[in-house]
C-alpha cells in the first residue's frame, strides 16, 4: 500500500482470518495473526477498502463432528486421508493445550468459505481497529458494537457461521479434487 498506493482502489474487498472481538489466542485478548505484526494489521485496517474479519469468535464455530470425520475418511482418497490425518493430529494439539474434548476448529477454511459463499456468514458493519500500545492489549482487535455502524463504515466482522453448510462445501470440494 505504501509502496504502490494505487493498489488500494483496486482492491474489491479484503477478507482475512484474524482478530476476534471477545477473546484472543495468544494473550487475552490478541489473536496470533494480529498480534505477530499489529502495525501491519493497524494500517491494512485504517485503509479505505472494505474489511471483512472472520476471527476467532466465528472460527470456532467451525468444528467437524465426528460424522464429519467419518464422511471425509469414507472418501478414501490421498487428498482425503491427509485431510484426515491433519485435523486428528491438530485436534489432538488443540486437547493438549486446550482441554477440548470435540474436533478443534479449523480456522483458514472459513476465511476461504466466505470468498466463495458470503452467505455462509452472518456479518456485522462495526469499526475495527487494531491496540498498538496497551502493555496487556497490543494486537487486540478492537471491535466497537455499541452504536450501529455509520454509513461509511468500510468494516465489518463475522459473527455466525453455517457451519453444516461450510463442511458441504469443503466435501463438496474434496470430492471434485479426486474427479
């Protein structure tokens, strides 16, 4: 943006994976993405181009069950037994760590989701912006819910998540890639 600033009006939407607006993952209230480089993620915020977040607060609504599971590994395909083999050993970190006792959530996928299928998000209009200076805030993502958002608000965060939906389309996707 600062090098080629005639990009920014070419840009039709951003849509990253990061933030939450409740509670973070590496501190808090950080999540990782964000908190790893916050002026990186304050200046791509404060631009003029619409902002979609799917944070950690919808991205954990995406969990396989277990019927899930069981409907990738029927596949029986390479694409399917890595998918497989992958969530299982993330699930098992995430139980490490976290004590979940279900499937972890699987963050990226949604992000990917919306690009295809917005509708698969109920979002809200809020002002974003990223704590760059709060010694137990920096990195937060801060969303402001508390008046509706101002016509000219250009962002926006995901809130609920179809998530029968998203593992028809991730199937659906796995299917076509063993045509």
């Amino acid at each position: 943006m600062r090098k080629a600033p005639e990009i920014v009006e070419l840009v039709k939407e951003v849509v990253l994976m990061g933030g939450g607006y409740h509670t973070g993952n590496r501190t808090a209230v950080a999540e990782f993405n964000i908190l790893i480089d916050p002026e990186a993620a304050h200046i791509v915020f404060n631009e003029t181009w619409p902002i979609t977040m799917i944070g950690l607060d919808l991205t954990h609504q995406a969990r396989p069950d277990d019927q899930i599971m069981e409907t990738i590994a029927a596949l029986n395909t390479p694409v399917s037994d890595f998918v497989v083999e992958s969530l299982n050993y993330y699930t098992a970190g995430y139980r490490r760590r976290n004590g979940y006792t279900n499937h972890a959530p699987v963050h990226d996928l949604c992000a990917v989701a919306y690009v295809i299928d917005p509708s698969i998000m109920e979002t809200i209009k809020a002002p974003i912006d990223i704590e760059l200076q709060g010694a137990l805030t920096t990195g937060m993502t801060v969303t402001d819910f508390r008046h509706p958002a101002k016509a000219d608000c250009h962002t926006q965060v995901a809130t609920k998540l179809d998530n029968p939906k998203l593992w028809d389309m991730f199937i659906a996707s796995l299917k076509q890639l063993a045509k």
